[in-house]
C-alpha cells in the first residue's frame, strides 16, 4: 500500500487529522497536505471536513473500503511468507471422482486434518473427473495420489482399497421389470455383502426387455452393463453424451427413464436412499471389481498420503456398517 493511502486510512481509523498525525509522526500541516494531494489525485474528496467528529464522503467510503480488502490480503500474505520461512508446509494433493468427493472425502479430511494440523490438503476431480485426466494429473506430478476403479499397471502403482460389485439399479415401476421383482434386494442387503437373492445366468435373460440408461459412445460404463447382462438388455431412446456424473446417472434412473448399473460403494451416496428404488445383486466373482490407491510407478506414499489412503478405507467401512444396519 502506497505512503498516502497509509496516512490516509490512519486518519480515517481515527476519525481526526491531529491524532492521526501524533500516531504517525509527522506534523498535522503536513499530513493535511499529503491528504489534500492525494484527494487532487483521486479526483474526488475523501474526508468530509465540515463535521465533527471527522467523517468520509460517500466516495471515500468505498475508497477505504477497498483500502481494508488490500490490506487484509496484505496481511495474510505475510503470514503465509512467514509461516514458509519458518517450516515449509507439508501438502497432500488428492484426485479422485465427484462421486467419492461428495460422499467420503469431507469426512476423510476431517479427519486427516486433526492428526495433522499443518498439512495443506488439494482436492482434485480433474476437469471432467475420468481416469483419463487423473492419470495425467499424477504423472504431471499435480497430484499426490488418485482413488479410482482402475489403474495403469504400466506406469500406476496401486493397492486395493476395498473390492466391490457392479449391481442393477432400478425403479420397482419401471416398464419390463415385474418377472425381475422376486430377484431384488434392498440397499441394506447390498451394502451388508450378503444379498439374499442373486441374478445367476439362467435369470439373465429376464433383463432382456429392461431399458438401461446409456451413453453415444462406448464407454467403462458400457462395459459394465455387457458384462454383467452380456446382450440380455435393450437400450433407452434417451442418451447421454459423456455420462459419468453418479448424480446424474441416478436422477434419470429414478425418475423412470430406465435401469442403471452402479456398484456397491456407490450406494454409500446419501442420494440413493430412495425406497422406490430396487437391486439386482449377481453371482459370479468375475463380476468383482475393485477400488484403488494409485500412485506413481517406483514411488512410495508420504506419510500423510498413507494416512489419508488408511483413513479413506475405515469411512467406507464404517459408513457400510452404518447403512447396512438401518432399518425401514
């Protein structure tokens, strides 16, 4: 901040030219004339020296409005130099999915956050949150760490989080799905892992006439449905470019424009506790998947990165535990 608006802003906090000037030191005909030059410079009168006690102009109010905000920034920028020149701080940089960072990450960095204190923590969904964008934000070194269903074996280290199950989402009323209802479960039974009734091969072929939600390209979640139904399954007239918002997935299916498939840990989102809502779990272990700590190739997790992955494991177990309890 300038000399001037410094004199300025004192005279401002004491609502007087001579105090002002005492707590400056300098003479008050000098400080009325660095005043009065920079209101010529301003173009516009600063102090109302009409009243007493001292007041500001409507324009020098937002002038010393303005004045406060550089000076907060002011502020905080030398407590972030002087926290830097005394112990650089520690930071972890985390990407993951929209989904995961709306339903665990706020409880994981919490967490993190208490064991440590000082640790600077990035959250990053990538631009549009694919496997694709992350990787390249860990090889790029802006990210620390990635939590998704998948990694590069090439160029991605990784360890198992927790396994999951890709299952059938689907509203009780939708068109088709009658001959499937004797094979459903609840949301409870599906995050217990111990589902009372599974879809086998020879049930497949009653998904036949299911519509599922889909996309215009071939995409993992494509996969996904062909894996589990292999052809028993028929598409919805209503596509979606580039469907991989969880949210977005889910709304279409519950409001009736066709089935979904999510897996296990998705049913941990809060969004998917809707009683209209009906499961389809599927025997078969080469329907399992898994959720992964990915990391650079060579290299190993920080401290705190450990912590973070150890913590990220407990919520989803916890929250598990939770939901699969509840009654209702």
């Amino acid at each position: 901040m300038e000399l001037s608006a410094k004199y300025a802003y004192a005279v401002y906090e004491k609502r007087s030219f001579s105090a002002a000037a005492k707590e400056l030191y300098v003479s008050q005909p000098a400080l009325s004339a660095m005043i009065a030059k920079l209101e010529r410079a301003m173009g516009f009168k600063i102090f109302d020296r009409s009243t007493s006690p001292l007041s500001v102009t409507q324009k020098g109010q937002i002038y010393f409005d303005m004045l406060t905000e550089i000076r907060e920034s002011e502020a905080q920028m030398r407590k972030r130099l002087e926290q830097l020149t005394t112990k650089p701080p520690k930071q972890l940089s985390v990407g993951t999915s929209v989904f995961l960072a709306d339903c665990i990450l706020p409880e994981v960095v919490a967490r993190l956050r208490e064991e440590f204190p000082d640790l600077n923590i990035k959250l990053n969904m990538g631009e549009k949150g694919t496997k694709t964008v992350l990787s390249e934000l860990l090889e790029s070194r802006e990210v620390d760490l990635i939590i998704l269903n998948r990694y590069s074996e090439t160029t991605e280290s990784a360890e198992l989080i927790k396994r999951s199950e890709s299952i059938v989402a689907a509203r009780r009323d939708l068109a088709g799905i009658d001959k499937l209802l004797p094979f459903a479960v609840s949301r409870e039974e599906i995050l217990s892992g111990k589902p009372t009734r599974e879809i086998g091969n020879a049930e497949l072929p009653l998904f036949a006439s299911i519509e599922f939600i889909t996309t215009d390209t071939v995409t993992n979640y494509m996969r996904r449905i062909t894996e589990l139904l292999g052809n028993n399954y028929s598409l919805s007239p209503i596509s979606v470019k580039n469907l991989r918002n969880l949210g977005m997935n889910y709304e279409m299916m519950r409001a009736g424009l066709g089935a979904t498939v999510v897996s296990d840990i998705d049913l941990l989102h809060p969004i998917f506790d809707d009683k209209r809502i009906v499961y389809f779990a599927f025997k078969g272990r080469n329907r399992n998947k898994g959720l992964y700590a990915v990391r650079r190739k060579g290299e190993e997790l920080s401290d705190e990165a450990r912590r973070f992955v150890d913590l990220f494991s407990m919520a989803l177990c916890e929250r598990a535990s939770i939901l699969s309890s509840a009654k209702g």
